[in-house]
C-alpha cells in the first residue's frame, strides 16, 4: 500500500482513514503467529489521532497515511520496550521524529518487534518472538527493525519507522522487498529513541515507494532545539553522481540462497553498467575496514556506556545473546585509549570515503544473503555478523544510504542493493534509485505501484 | 613588530628581509638564556627561504614576513622533538600550514620551546629549560606554545605559529601582551603536527596586531587532501555579536597578582558595557564542566592513544611531570565505556553552549593569575591546572577563540581577555576585538601600532 493510492482514495472518498485503520488492524491480527507487533494497533489507541484528523487540513503532507513505529522509539502513553520488558518505560511525550509525523497528519499505530535493543541483523533476538519474513517464513525478516520491515511489506501500514545503527534500516528492507531509507546523520531526531550507539544512531523509514519515504523524510529532517544530535546538513545537489562505484574483489556470499544471492549481484553489476553513468570499481577494503571497527572494535562499548547499567541491575532481563553481545563492550576488554585510536583510523577512513564519494555514488548489495530462523537460532553469533558485512561501515563513515528491491534471489526471495552517498547526499540518492527502477526512462516515476494493483484492489473490496 | 610596519619598509627599499632575519637572528641570541627557541633561527637554515622570495611575487600575502614555529610542527629537514629529544624525528616535509605561510612568502625562522608534547599551559615542562615571560622572567611564560608567544612578544619574529588543545595558544598570549587566534576546529590543516588530543588539536597564531593574526589565517585556512581533521567550515556573518555573555558567580583568581588580576577582570567586565554591545551575564556551570572533562575525564587516554607507545619503549626519556600527566590516561583509569558517556555529555554541553552563542560572543578571562617559575616548579599540577580554568572548555564545545590584550593586571604583567564564538565565527571576533581595541571607533584600527614605536625606531637604526 502506498500513500499517493491512499490519498486518491481519500480525495474521491472511496476510503476514509478510519477504514484503513481498521483493515490494519484485522491485517495484523491475522498475522499474529508472525511476531510483528509488540504493542498491536488497537482501535482505542488509534482513535484520538483518527479524531485529529476531521479538525487537520486535509493538505498536511501525511494527512490519513497509518504507520508504524519501531519499539525503541516513543511514542506517548504506550510502552517503550526496546524489546526488553524488563526496560519497559511509559513516556508521556512522542519520539520527536513521532511528534513531527503526527503534525504532518500520520496516524501512529502501534509498537513493533525487534531486535532487542536494535542489537542485531536478523529479527529473531527478541522475547517477543522471531519475526517472520514477510514472504517466506521460515526464513528471517532481518532486524533490528524486524516489525517495522514486515508490517509494511504485509501492509499492516504504509510506512514504518525503524532505526539503523549498523543495518538496521537496510537489512529488513531488502530481505521483505522494501524501500529503506537511512538518512544523513542527526539529519532526523533522535531524542526519544532508546539509544544503541547514540554518536551512530539514525532514525529510518520503510515504504514501498520510494516517494514515500522522500516524503517522510521531508517532514522529518531538521534540527531539533532539544537534540544535541541533530545538526544542519547541507543538502548536496539533487543531480545523478557523476560516477557509480562497485566494490571490486570476490566477496563471499552466504546462507541457505549464497549462490542465488551472488547471481542476483551479478545481475545488477550488469544493470549498473546499463544506467547510461561511469561505473568505477574499487576497492572495498577501507569499507570494510570500517564495517569491521564497529563490532571487532571499541564502538561496542558505546553500547555498553548506554546499556550497561540497566544489564547489571537486571540479571536474566535481556536476551541471552543480545547480553552476550552487549557485554562484549564493558570493563576490560576495551580501554579508553583503544577508543581514540580507532576514532583516529576512523576519520582517516571517513575522510577517504568522502573523496572517493565526492561525485559519485556507491552501489552494494544490501546483504550478501539470508539464513533460515532456524539456522540463526543455532549460530547466531556468526549469522547475524555475515548480514552487516555490506552495511557496518555506513554510518561510522557518516554516509547516507537508500536501500532498494532489485528483483529477486528465488522465488519470494528478495534481492536488494544499498546507495550509499556523502552527508546531504539524500537528493542524488534518490534520483538514482528512480533511474535504477526505471533505466530507460519510459515508464512514469511511479511504475513500482503496478506491482501493488493487486493487494490494493484486494483491500479496496474489503473496505470500500 | 607588525607585518604593515615590515611591508612599509620593504615598499620604501628601507629594509630587505635579509636585514630583518639578521636583526632576528641578533635577538635570539641576546635572549638565549630566555630558552625561546630549541632550533634557533640560523642564517644557512633561513638562506634557502630568502632566496626564494628573490623570484617570488611580492603581493604575496605574507612575503618577507618572518615567523616562529612551535616544535611540534614539522619544519622540512629540521628535527621536530615535540619538546623531547628522544622523540626527535627530521621531516622531509613541512607541516600543512607551514607549507602554506611559506608558499604565500612567510620565511621561516626556526623552533620554539614548549611544553614537551604540549603538554601545559606553564611553559616550564621542557628539558630544553623554563622559557621566560617575556617582560617579567621570573615569571612563567605561559604555554604549551611558550617559545612562540615570547618570540613574538619580544620581537624575535613578526608572528608565530602554536596549537591549542586546552589553551595553549591563548593562555602565552595574555601572559606576553599579543593576540592569539585559535581558529575553529578543522579549519586549518593539523597535517604534520605532533598530536596531543588529535581530535581536538589546532595550530594557531600569535601577534602584536590583529590584522597580522587574521592575514595568517587568510593563508592557514582551508581544507587539506591528506588530512582527515579538516573541514569546509561555514563561515558565519562578520558582524558584531548581539549579545556580548559575560559569566556570572564569583571565580577564584590565583597566584601572585590574585588581586591585581581581579581588578583587571573588573575593569574589563566595565569595559565590555561600554563597548555598545547588550551584555548578558550567564551561568558558567556549563563551560567550567566541560573544562574539567578534559583532564579529569577521559579525554588524557586520547594523549595516551598517541603517546604511549613511545613513553612505555623509552623510559626517562618523558619530562617527569608530562609522563605523570600522560599516564594518567592510560590503560585501567579509563575504560572505553566511560568515554563514549563523556562524549555524549560533551554533545550536549555544545549543544546548549551553540545555542547560548548563537548571536552572541562570550568574553572570558584569558587566565586568572600568573605564577612565578618558582612557584610551578613547587607545584606543578595545581599550578597548571589553575591556568586553564578558562580555556580548557573551547576546543571540546567545538568554539574559535581570540585571546586579545586587556591591559595590565601591574606593571609588566598583561592581562588578557578571550572572546569565544561558535564554529566559523572568527569574523565576528575579528570585528569585536577592533571594537575592543577601540570602543569610541574614533582611532584607526592601527592604533595598537603606537605602542611599537619604540622598537621599530631602534630596529631600524640597528638594521637600516
């Protein structure tokens, strides 16, 4: 479901908001065995945000659009899990990024799954239940933002909130066939959001359509006088890079799909050499330099410096991996000078990144595979580590990003590849995932909409 | 000596840049005992450098304009020893910006003492011994940038380069009567200086003259390829502040001159509400937690991270109170947790600090007191921890500083001011500083010249 067909549903009064609430929540309770929602939509959660809407212009950039929110970040009156209920807190006030989305006349839904704490690639770490993939259930969602990415794609909402520290808004995208931005940091609030890594954390969306998230991202991005995060991001020009980067070299591919996955990537190596743009290969090895900082290195005890108090005072309170992981940042094994020096490295990295990206784009598979829950359950060290190998780097070098579809790996088996671009880079992001989806230019902007006729008409016969 | 003075006489052929580093070369070794320099200047050194202007255009910027340089910036094939001879290395290039000056016609004239590592705010933490106050030398000079304040004061050179990490390019200002620019983080290259706190560290001038400082910073300015720590900063508007923030509460002077030195801050404090600027008296709180993050958080393992290897593999070669400083930030003091939690305060104290300084300057002592040699060396901690009380917030709230004269604390013991400002707004200072200098506007901005008179008139009676 998209917001531009839910708005022309509104404007001819086919549909009113109050009817797609209620279809989203009959969606979601009939897809409860998937472990989608920590706190479901519920009619009397919703109703006082369905009421704001009679007295809202009907013109608000987001007037009537459902979404959903991502379990780590606020939204007033409804616990805020991090998908810990021991963490559980009530916040009397929205995730600003939340406050500013219901000013712009979305209407929040509930509470999602996730990874607990956003710690995690794969959408199985959470009390709550292992996420299902939206199209082939016995096999991950991806995570952290595991019920954001699947009550999109189900359509239990239009978009979704999810955050991405590491993957987290990327991963889930392209394992449920999704758009997912990652804007610029501190480009979007972060206060009222648990925080992971706070220096990396972003706030993301999912969406069908790409002109959905532009949109979100629209009413989301500033500074906020309250967030010591945010910071003004000079916006970079919105024309196609001058240049497309792939990484060269032979990169493992993984999982149950590894050689499915590889031929996908092979596929859109071919589509890349076709978007009428200078396709470079490079080396990826300072980006995989970084990936690796942020786990093998010193940044988990950023997670540590935010967690640890709350994992000390409540034994037995988290998941027994995401405590293993989280762990792995306190006392000793990291000291305070071994912070600075991969500080150090890190600028030096970030500042490469930005030259080779001064012009240009780069273009990644999102993940290099997927597993079977299953498979997580039994490795869920070295699972979940395989899905960052192409996202871990992205923010510690402070790049934006925009994962999109790119066809399939197999049958209900999405393929995706990640966009990467310097600070700002947003504009030129986007510009070329349109010229991605539609290479020679003939089909309108919105030619991913035919692929959604189907369920919409479905959902027109259920509530019209 | 200004560089206007020096550009009159070369225009009017009364003097050539030869005469003029022959007079400098005769002051240093008049003032040997003072322990200036370590590479004092030296005529076959300096002969490359003259020659070159003979083909040089002579519009360039700072052509014929003679600088000192601190000893922990590379000079190309003149030992760098940070203040310590183990650690001596011969670069075969120059640091960035001393590339810069040099290109732009500014002859280099040798290396100055420091505080080894720069590593003080005293002057007297070198093997190569205690450098003098310049006009008092029973009195600390100042530092870490010691030799390069009291070169310039005493008219060794006509400006000098230092860094700044906790204010060791302020604190030798007002303790010597000059101008000294920290310039906003990043915005000059730190490309070829030895690092004290790499994230933090900037190089910076000192002056008798404004306008001497900010030519400098003309040529200075700019990002460097090859280093990660600069950035394009946004440079602000270069109008007068709004607001002028003066802090409130009563502060503790120190030292000798305790009293002297409250007084001065009080004519001062009279001074700044005459200068037809509204001021506003804030809550210093804020900065001063900053400041005590700096050596009392974890920021010493940043030291640590790029020292330590060489202090742990060369035992005794550290000047004894610098490795004690030193090591305070290594291994078990700090672990990397307790980093990223100063790192988050840290962004919220710049957050609040960016707001406050918004339209606005903040006009603090430059120190509050002065010490005797005699005395540090009794105490040489508190002492130097006493010095920076109103500089060490500047480069962790991310502000650009300008350590400006403010008259006489007693006869021959300056008082200095320090005007601060948000990233990218050295304009502003710039433009505060002359009304400073001069709040009724009706002297030129060249009035401080009068008082070099003296010195220029014999100068040119020993050189012409």
């Amino acid at each position: 479901m998209t917001a531009s067909w839910l708005r022309e549903q509104y404007a001819a009064s086919k549909l009113a908001p109050r009817d797609v609430v209620a279809e989203m929540i009959r969606r979601s309770v009939a897809d409860e065995h998937m472990n989608i929602w920590i706190a479901p939509p519920d009619a009397e959660t919703i109703e006082p945000y369905l009421k704001r809407l009679d007295t809202m212009d009907r013109s608000a950039p987001l007037w009537g659009i459902p979404f959903a929110i991502k379990d780590n970040i606020d939204l007033a009156n409804v616990p805020t899990t991090a998908g810990c209920p021991a963490f559980a807190y009530t916040p009397d006030a929205h995730a600003a990024v939340v406050q500013r989305l219901i000013e712009a006349g979305a209407i929040p839904l509930g509470k999602t799954n996730l990874d607990q704490f956003a710690t995690g690639l794969v959408g199985t770490r959470s009390p709550f239940g292992e996420t299902h993939n939206a199209l082939k259930p016995e096999l991950i969602s991806g995570g952290s933002s595991s019920g954001s990415a699947v009550a999109v794609a189900r359509g239990h909402a239009v978009f979704a909130l999810g955050t991405d520290t590491a993957g987290s808004g990327r991963v889930p995208a392209a394992l449920n066939g999704l758009i997912g931005l990652k804007p610029s940091l501190g480009s979007w609030p972060t206060r009222g959001v648990v925080p992971a890594c706070r220096s990396l954390d972003c706030v993301t969306v999912f969406a069908h359509e790409l002109e959905d998230a532009m949109r979100v991202d629209g009413v989301a991005r500033g500074p906020d006088a309250a967030d010591p995060w945010t910071r003004t991001i000079v916006r970079r020009s919105p024309e196609l890079p001058k240049r497309l980067l792939l990484p060269g070299g032979d990169w493992p591919f993984f999982g149950p799909y590894a050689s499915r996955y590889e031929a996908a990537w092979r596929q859109a190596e071919r589509k890349a050499a076709q978007l009428g743009i200078e396709v470079q290969t490079i080396d990826y090895a300072l980006f995989a330099e970084a990936a690796a900082v942020l786990y093998d290195g010193p940044w988990v005890a950023e997670r540590w410096s935010a967690l640890g108090a709350f994992i000390d005072a409540h034994p037995g309170a988290a998941f027994p991996v995401t405590e293993r992981v989280l762990r792995s940042g306190s006392g000793d094994r990291h000291d305070a000078a071994s912070v600075f020096s991969a500080m150090h490295r890190i600028q030096a990295l970030k500042h490469e990144a930005a030259k080779l990206l001064e012009d240009a784009a780069l273009l990644l598979p999102t993940a290099g595979g997927t597993w079977s829950r299953d498979e997580v359950r039994v490795d869920p060290i070295r699972t979940n580590s395989d899905m960052g190998r192409w996202t871990n780097h992205c923010n510690l070098l402070d790049l934006c990003a925009l994962a999109v579809p790119a066809g399939e790996a197999a049958p209900d088996v999405p393929f995706g590849i990640t966009l990467f671009a310097v600070s700002g880079g947003e504009d030129m992001l986007a510009k070329l995932a349109i010229r991605w989806a539609d290479p020679s230019g003939k089909a309108s902007q919105r030619s991913s909409d035919v692929s959604e006729e189907q369920p919409m008409t479905t959902f027109v016969a259920v509530c019209g």
